[in-house]
C-alpha cells in the first residue's frame, strides 16, 4: 500500500535517526579531519599494564605531547592485568551500557584481544586508515595484520615491537647456555642463580612458551587452535622439564617474582645470575638507570626467541573513540616510537619500517644509543611466533594447578 507524504517523511526520518547517532559515536576514521576535531577536549582512558615505572613515565610523556598536540586529556588507568579491562567492558555490555564505556582505549594482545574479537568488544575497521598506519609496511610485516595468528581485521593498531632475550652478569656468569637443556645443565650446576615471573604473568608465560617450543620436535600444532585431546601428550615434554628445574631455581622453585621489575630487582642485587625480557634493551636501560650493574649483557638461543606486536584496542562502547584513534595514530608516529625506543626512556622496539620514514625521520633512530648490554640486530635471531591464544591460556591454567599451592 503507497504511503502518504507525511508517513514517509516520519518513515526517513526515522530511518535517519540511528544512522546520526551512529555517526556521531563512531566517528569515521576515513574522515581524518573530523576524527580529530571530535578528538578535541575529550579525556581518553587508556587502560594499561601499570607494573614498570618506565612504561608508566613514557606514557606519561605521550599524555603531555597529545595535550599539546591535540587538546586531548590523556588518564593512564593502571592494571595489574589486561583482562581487568576485557571483564570491565564485557560487564558494561551485559548490563546494555553500549555508547559510554569506561574503557576508550586497551594496551592488549593475545588471548585478550581473541577474547575481545570473538566476543564483539571492540570497535573497527578503524587502523589500517589511521594516518601513521602505512609507516608499519603493512603488506611487507605479517606481524601488524596478525595478533597472535589471529587475523587484526582493522580492530587494533600496533605501537610496540618486542623480542624476549636473556641478560646475564658476566660478573657471575661465564659459559652461557644456549637452549633450554643447557640453561638446565646450568641450573643444576648453580642452584638459586636462575628463575622467571610467576605465569600468569606474560613474561613467565613468554618463558613457558619458549621452552615448550625448544623442547618439542614440531611445532606447527600449536599454530592452530587447540583440541583439548591434544594438550597433555603435545606439553608433557615441558612440565618433564619444569619439574626437573624447579628445584633449582631462586628460593627453590617455591616463589617466584611477579614481574620483570621484581626479576631485574633479584639482578640487580646478584641474588640471580640470568635472567630474561621482552625487551631487547631492558638490561641497557636499566644500566642507564643505575638499576643493573654494567657488567650485564644479552644474550639469545639458538634456535631463535618468542616475539610479538602490542597493539591499541578501541572497546566498541567506547565514549571517546575519536581520542583513542589519535592516540593511537600518535603513538605509530616517528617522534613518539623513536622516544620508546631510547633504552633510557623504555628501549621498546619499533613497529615502523625505516625504508617508510624519510631521512629526518630515520635520523630520529640513528641518534638513539642502544646501549652496552643491547645486541645488535643481526645477533638477536629468528623471531618466533606466537602460538594460538588456546594454547597459552591452557598452559598458564596448567602450570597454575601444577605449581601454584
């Protein structure tokens, strides 16, 4: 039946209606110009690890230069753990709170970001049209498209590249290992002088993972997702080895540091001997910081290292969007990745390509000192991948019941 002209005009307009509201909570990130009026005067929540005075100190630099730049109030919400933020925004969501969340922005990777994608928590496409975006070589870096093995989609921006390397006191140390039977022959040969964060910590589940990978034969199973009929015979390998190093750890096996603060602490006072980061200058910032002695050094095993991207998250409730997307855009720019990447700053890798950056930008890089204890590029060795988040969740669940009284 044909409608009158008024039911029409009722019928557009409410058509209309929640097209308006949608645009103005979800600002379109192709519109970089209105992105970044909108973004002016609001107050971002960027939940993050709050765990590393160094981390806390960078993020407070960038809240200034954002302030500065962009009119944008910058709250750095502490957390002991990323999946604080993934319950708080799944919480809002149950109780229907779906256009002013808390959360604006997530410091996040992994089994957090999984969670968030499969769940519908997180809004996007929105970072592959982020202005910085093509610094990263996107076509040229699987890494900034794949989280994890999980495909990004557009849902997360990268702002942080890592590499978990050991460092050790040559002071104290002299044949090092380079695979996880040797650290063990090690061990055993100097109880009390090795140990890692307590998983679920996520360099103690670094560690875990790195010995799972060395001390299986193939690996390719646990790219995939995990089916649990898999899990005990593919991991026995790894909890025969733990089993047999715990003994030998600092304090026995019988506590462990939360951190990798508590960990470059136990260094720093020579109660440990090797020690490990995710961050290939952690041991020559923390030099720079008078924290460790200068006769720290890194070092990496053979058969390569665990590495991965950190990625900005946008919570789909979130009320700032526009914020979080031109913090997220700042934190890919030169400036702002050249600052992290300075050892005494934090020492953070880059997730920019330097053939991308032109020659003033590049000089930004060329200027940093890296440090005495930071290995050259050419000496860090084949990156490892991340195994599927099933994976890491059902081995931080399995060293917990095994470990933990």
């Amino acid at each position: 039946m044909p409608m009158n002209r008024n039911s029409f005009r009722a019928t557009i307009a409410m058509a209309m209606m929640p097209m308006a509201v949608t645009a103005m909570a979800n600002p379109d990130p192709n519109d970089w110009q209105s992105v970044t009026a909108q973004a002016e005067g609001q107050t971002v929540y960027w939940n993050a690890w709050g765990g590393e005075a160094r981390t806390n100190a960078y993020i407070e630099w960038v809240a200034q230069q954002v302030d500065e730049l962009y009119g944008i109030d910058l709250v750095h919400v502490k957390l002991g753990d990323t999946s604080e933020s993934v319950s708080r925004v799944l919480a809002e969501k149950q109780a229907g709170n779906d256009d002013a969340g808390s959360v604006d922005m997530i410091w996040i990777n992994g089994e957090n970001f999984a969670a968030m994608k499969s769940s519908d928590l997180l809004f996007g496409p929105w970072a592959d049209s982020l202005p910085h975006y093509p610094l990263t070589d996107p076509d040229n870096t699987p890494a900034v498209r794949y989280d994890w093995t999980i495909p990004v989609d557009g849902l997360e921006s990268p702002w942080s590249s890592s590499q978990v390397v050991f460092y050790y006191d040559t002071a104290l140390v002299e044949d090092l290992p380079h695979n996880m039977p040797e650290l063990l022959d090690w061990a055993k040969q100097h109880p009390g002088e090795f140990t890692y964060p307590q998983v679920p910590n996520f360099l103690g589940n670094a560690f875990i993972t790195q010995a799972l990978l060395e001390l299986v034969d193939n690996t390719d199973l646990f790219y995939e997702p995990m089916q649990t009929d898999d899990f005990d015979q593919a991991t026995a390998p790894l909890w025969a080895y733990l089993d047999e190093l715990h003994p030998q750890l600092w304090r026995s096996g019988r506590a462990f540091p939360s951190n990798s603060a508590d960990l470059r602490g136990l260094m720093g006072d020579s109660e440990i001997g090797i020690a490990l980061s995710f961050s290939a200058t952690e041991a020559s910032g923390a030099i720079a910081n008078y924290e460790l002695p200068e006769t720290v050094r890194s070092y990496v095993h053979d058969s390569g290292m665990i590495g991965n991207m950190s990625f900005m998250a946008i919570p789909y409730n979130a009320e700032h969007k526009a914020g979080a997307m031109v913090v997220a855009n700042y934190l890919m720019s030169p400036e702002a990745q050249a600052e992290k990447h300075d050892p005494e700053v934090w020492g953070s890798g880059t997730v920019l390509a330097m053939e991308q950056l032109t020659d003033e930008e590049r000089a930004l890089f060329d200027g940093i000192d890296l440090g005495i204890a930071t290995l050259p590029p050419s000496e860090l060795g084949e990156v490892l991948g991340q195994p599927h988040p099933s994976w890491v969740d059902a081995l931080a669940d399995a060293w917990q019941q095994r470990y933990v009284n």
